[in-house]
C-alpha cells in the first residue's frame, strides 16, 4: 500500500521519515520528494508499505501528529490526474 505523508518541515529528511515509519511496517519504497532545481525537499513524500494493514496502521498513527514542528497530513495515496492540455492560441 502507498502512503502519502504530506505538510512536512523542509528540515524532516529521508532518515526522520524512515524512523517514522518503520514501527508501523515493512516499507518496501520510501521517496522525500525533492525539487530538482535545487534539490529542496517539496515538503511531501510517499512510503509504500507491504500490505495494506502496515499502511492502515502508519496513516492511524501518524496522520495529524507533531513532526518537526509540522503536522502531518498522512493518507492513502492516490493516483495523480492526467494534467489538461492546454491551448496555445
């Protein structure tokens, strides 16, 4: 299952969200999405966990907790929308 945890401090990086996470599971992929201008973290990252129970588990315990001075936003994550073409006239 693919977590996303959102409204992270700019400061929270890979490791802090391994920490985070592994109590509740297996993680199988973690990813601290990063600008790629600079290299920046963009404040989000997914993990995807080994069943949906170990997800289930870490959205429980994380979603709306104090990391870093943030408070999470942690769901299940959804498949991004194709973005609309737009017209260049």
């Amino acid at each position: 299952m693919k977590v996303f945890i959102g409204n992270l401090s700019w400061d929270t990086d890979e490791q802090r969200l391994r920490d985070l996470m592994e109590p509740h599971g297996n993680i199988e992929e973690l990813r601290l999405i990063t600008d790629r201008d600079t290299g920046r973290s963009r404040g989000f990252a997914f993990a995807t966990f080994s069943s949906s129970d170990e997800g289930m588990a870490a959205i429980e315990a994380l979603n709306g907790s104090e990391v870093d001075g943030r408070n999470l936003n942690v769901n299940e994550a959804r498949e991004r929308e194709p973005r609309q073409q737009r017209n260049r006239w």
